[in-house]
C-alpha cells in the first residue's frame, strides 16, 4: 500500500552529520504542471558537503532539506501534464529538497530514465553526468586525439568525466591519490599523484607542448598552475573550489577570484580560454532553453551508460535513515564512486517483495 506521509532530512544549520533532522508530513498534492515523484534513490554530491558547513557558494538560508539530484517514480501528475508520465522512472536535478522520500517537481524538469537502468545506476550519473558531458563537450571540445588533464580523476566528477573523455578518443592525464593509480590505469588514464608528485613539472613531462584542456574542481593555486599547462587554443574548465573546504569567512570569496581570473586571462590575446562552470548557467535566462539542453545532454550520458562507455560507480548504498553515516562516508575520502541514500519504505517495499517471492 502506497505511503501518504513524506518523510525527509532537514538540514538545521552548520551542524556534524549527526545533526541532521527528520520531518514527517503528509505528501503534496501535484499541482498544475507538476507531478509527485517517490524517490528511489538520491545521493550525497560534494555540494551538501560544503552545504553542512555552510560553504556552498549560493545555498538557501537555514534549515532546508539537502538533496542535489534524485531518480524515481512518478506517482502522480497534475493538470497540464501528459498522464503517460505517470509510473515512468525520471531523474531530476534540484539542487535541495532530494534527501526525501517524495518530491514535487515541475514536470519540465523530469528526464525519463531508459528502460534497464536501476535508479541507483541512474543517480550516480545525473549531476555528475551533466557536469561531466557539458564541461567536456560543450565547453572544452576538444577534438579527437587531443590531451587533457582532469583533477580528481577519481572524484564523482572525474570518473565520469575520463570515461567520456576516452570514449571521444582523447588522451586523458588524471590527479588522483596513489591508491586510485591503478583502476585509472585500467581505464587508460596516465595517473599523476598529487600527493607526492609536483603536478605541473610532470604534466609537462607528459604533454611537452602543453593540454588541450584542464578540469580544475580544486581552485586556489591549482587554478593557475592549470592555467599555465594549457597549450595554445587550450582551454581552462574550473568548476569548483575544493581547496577552500575548509576554510572560513565568506563562501562567496573563492569562487568570485575564480571569476576573476577567468575574466582577466580572457582578455589575454593568446587564443586560450577560460571558464569558470556551473550547471545552473542560463537557467534565468531561458528556463526553456536551460531544461531542453539537460535533458539532452543527460539523456546522452544514459546512452553512454547503456553502451558500456561510461560505469555507475556506486561506492555504497545506505537507507535515508543512516544519512549521517552516508555523508561521513563520502566526506572521508576513502571512497570511489558515489554514495547513494535509498529512502526507507523503498528498501522496506524491495525486502517486503523479495520476502514475498521466497514465499512462492
């Protein structure tokens, strides 16, 4: 029997992952244009992270519910929308409001998942795979037999980022810690460790006249040296500021001197280019626009999937109700690949049909 009540994580303010909260309420009803999706699975992104410590660079003010992206079922469509969506599996990127058990999104922002890929598959690929997709082809394109340096090469990211970039037939230089070294290599990708290696003095090792391309999620210091790494007509794609993590002041800081940095080595007539990414770009601007264009691209990182040409890397699965234990894990370090939340009454449904099945 289907569930009336809601239950979500509610994020009170800068707290330790034990702080976080559960809210029970009865489930919204679809309105014009909308549909109730039940969440099957949802993920913790390096963005609730910096959330949590209240460092992501445009958050909502405390509390709010977490949540980055999310894959599930929907339930029920409002007026307005074609009733054939009705139990089809969707993905959707929302930024907060995921780390639920159901969601009420505007229909226009639901991505039909393809038949045959489970909800967990489907959830490590979805902000990381719009990210991963535009960066690679819609920022850099870099043409067939070109080289590139991705940092963090084993990050959510950066998995999926390489195995595109390979599919495309490029070369592929990956930061990554010692012992990622040799799954990178299985992919075929030269690992370089940023630990104990100087990165730029063995980048330029390896590609002598310079990369093509460099995808930079570290800011600081790294920012420039990807700078000047950069071949001719190379291309710089900074999307993040993990060095700043853990520091304090405002969150708001280490992304504005990015920005400036692209904005001044722009203006530089060497024939390089520079971005600073975010996946939410030109949403205001054309809402229409915005949505055709993510869920093509996601789309395309599905088909990828179903082609064998990029993985889903689940590093764990854990029910929503160990979402603390969920975002210690994927704080740590310790692991490859994405931790997916499975809200509660999903598994207990999984388990309830399994018990089920036995019994026949």
């Amino acid at each position: 029997m289907e569930s009336t009540e809601l239950v979500e994580v509610v994020l009170p303010g800068t707290v330790e992952p034990e702080g976080l909260q559960f809210r029970r309420r009865d489930i919204p009803a679809a309105g014009a244009g909308q549909i109730v999706v039940r969440v099957e699975a949802t993920g913790v992104s390096f963005a609730e992270q910096q959330m949590r410590r209240g460092r992501y660079y445009d958050q909502p003010p405390f509390p709010f519910v977490p949540g980055y992206d999310l894959v599930g079922t929907v339930l029920t469509a409002g007026p307005g929308v074609t009733p054939g969506l009705v139990g089809k599996r969707v993905a959707a990127l929302v930024k907060v409001g995921g780390w639920a058990s159901h969601v009420v999104l505007d229909a226009a922002d639901a991505v039909e998942v393809p038949a045959g890929i489970g909800a967990a598959e489907a959830e490590t690929l979805v902000v990381n795979g719009i990210t991963a997709w535009q960066m690679l082809h819609r920022k850099a394109r870099v043409r067939s037999g070109g080289t590139i340096l991705v940092h963090g090469a084993n990050g959510g990211v950066g998995t999926v980022l390489v195995q595109l970039a390979l599919a495309a037939g490029l070369k592929v230089i990956g930061t990554a810690s010692a012992r990622h070294h040799d799954a990178l290599r299985e992919l075929g990708v030269t690992p370089v460790d940023y630990r104990t290696e100087d990165v730029p003095a063995r980048v330029r090792a390896l590609a002598p006249g310079g990369v093509d391309a460099v995808f930079d999620h570290v800011g600081g210091r790294s920012v420039i040296d990807s700078w000047r790494l950069l071949a001719p007509g190379g291309t710089l794609v900074s999307y993040g500021s993990a060095a700043a993590r853990d520091d304090t002041g405002s969150k708001q800081w280490p992304v504005l001197k990015i920005l400036g940095r692209v904005w001044l080595w722009n203006a530089l007539p060497n024939g390089r280019h520079a971005y600073f990414f975010n996946v939410w770009a030109g949403r205001a601007l054309s809402k229409d626009r915005f949505r055709a264009r993510l869920g093509a691209d996601l789309t395309e990182v599905f088909h990828a999937l179903q082609r064998g040409e990029v993985t889903a890397r689940i590093a764990a699965r854990l029910p929503l109700t160990e979402v603390a234990e969920a975002l210690r894990l994927a704080e740590s370090g310790t692991v490859a690949g994405k931790v997916v939340l499975i809200p509660q009454e999903q598994e207990q449904d999984q388990q309830d049909q399994q018990d089920q099945q036995e019994q026949d």
